[in-house]
C-alpha cells in the first residue's frame, strides 16, 4: 500500500480543526461542563467521517476494512448507528473508540462514563495507564450491557515470565470486570503493548488468556514490520489487529500507511 500524502492541505486542515474539538472536549470533561457528552459524540462522528475520508484517498490495491455491520453482529439497536465496525474475524470493533492514556480517578471514571453515554461503545485502556477500576466501573454505571460494549486492553509489561504476564493481565481483567465474575471479566481485545528481545513468554500467556475465552481477540502495538514477522512465525494465535500511534497535533512527517 502507498503512503498517505499527510502535507496535503485539506488533509492538514481537517486534522487541525479536529485537534482543536479534541482539547475544547476534554477541557468540557475537565470542568464536567453539560454539554461534555455530546461534544464527544460529535468529535466521533467526525473522526467516522475523516476515517472514510482517508479510505477514498489510498489505493485501490490497499482497501480500508470499514463496514457498516459485519453478518452476525447482534445488536439490533446499532442497524442505524453510524459508525462502522472492523470484523475481527467474528468479532464486531467500532472503528471510533475512546483512548484512556492519561487519564486517572474521578477524571477517568467521568470521561469514560460521559463518552459511553454519548454513543461511544469501544473504549482503550492498558496496563500501564493504571486505570482499569475506574473503567470497569464506569462501564458498569453507564446500564449498557456488557456484550454491547468492546473493550480493549494492552500488557505492558515487558521482559516477564510467561507465568507472571500471565498473572498480572489477568489482574486487568479482573479490574475492568469489577469481580461481577468470570463472564464479565474479559476484554474484546488484548494487545501486546510493546515489543521486547523475546515476545514468546508474554505471547504464550495472551493465547492462554484467548484460549481460555478472557481475551476474545490478540493484537499487538507498536511493532514494526519486521517484529511482526518473527512473532507470526511461531505464534499459535494469530494476531487481529496492529495498532501504530498517528498523532492529529503532529501528522507531517508520520506517513500513515496500510
């Protein structure tokens, strides 16, 4: 696939007005001002718009996986939603989610609970953001039921044994699920959250985890091309999805490619 021009004019005027409802959005959040809510959902809508934007302008060869509902996806009440999903070989993940880094205590819990109630159903959280209690709670107040939500989470943890990587994503497990029990406490997605000089052991704990139906689905996030050869090579789960950091406030100089 091409890279994408991010110099291109109107690509860096769209990024720029986006960045700016991001920061009025989160400084609503902060001041837990009314209108928070809807702010968040607008700035989804926009970020669906910009996403099939970037699909028109790659090439024909390199298609943009963006449908409206994958076959299968049960909630009928989502037949009108406008944001599209990715198909997760099964499993249905809103293209628009809510990322979590930074944000910590009553200021996640009222973020998360606020993007949730505007419509937002992917949320992204990890490890190392420290902030599963408050994210599983939110998602508990919010009424939505749990197979309505995708939640996705990352080991960040790197240079463990398999047994203790093991141990300590399924403590984020356990917190995102607010010991509600075993059918509620697993994540739609379960990323690899850097890679390291050995992947196998943290690997080998994520497929237990996905074996053992608490991770639906295995990603990993920011491996290059070559990281993600080596793990493929041995690798009994497969990964999903590749998540790469693109930032709105900086796009020129980060080609963005499929």
């Amino acid at each position: 696939c091409s890279d994408l021009d991010t110099t291109d004019p109107e690509l860096a005027e769209t990024v720029a007005d986006l960045g700016s409802a991001v920061d009025s959005a989160r400084d609503m959040l902060r001041e837990r001002e009314p209108q928070a809510a809807s702010a968040v959902k607008d700035i989804a809508l926009r970020l669906t718009d910009f996403l099939a934007s970037l699909g028109s302008r790659l090439s024909s060869s390199c298609p943009v996986a963006l449908t409206p509902n994958p076959a299968g996806w049960p909630h009928q009440h989502m037949d009108q939603d406008p944001i599209g999903y990715l198909d997760l070989q099964g499993v249905a993940m809103p293209t628009v989610g809510f990322g979590t880094h930074e944000l910590s205590g009553a200021e996640c819990y009222r973020a998360v609970l606020a993007a949730v109630q505007a419509g937002v159903r992917h949320v992204d959280t990890a490890q190392a953001y420290n902030n599963a209690r408050e994210i599983g709670r939110a998602l508990r107040d919010s009424g939505i039921p749990r197979d309505q939500l995708f939640v996705a989470t990352k080991l960040s943890s790197r240079g463990l044994g398999e047994e203790q990587a093991h141990v300590e994503l399924s403590r984020e497990l356990d917190e995102l699920g607010q010991g509600t029990g075993s059918a509620s406490e697993y994540a739609d997605l379960c990323y690899l959250h850097f890679p390291s000089e050995d992947d196998r052991p943290a690997w080998r704990a994520l497929e237990r985890l996905a074996t053992a139906r608490r991770c639906r689905r295995l990603g990993v996030s920011n491996f290059a091309k070559d990281e993600i050869l080596q793990l493929l090579a041995w690798a009994r789960h497969k990964p999903s999805v590749l998540q790469s950091q693109f930032s709105i406030y900086e796009p020129a100089g980060e080609p963005l490619a499929a």
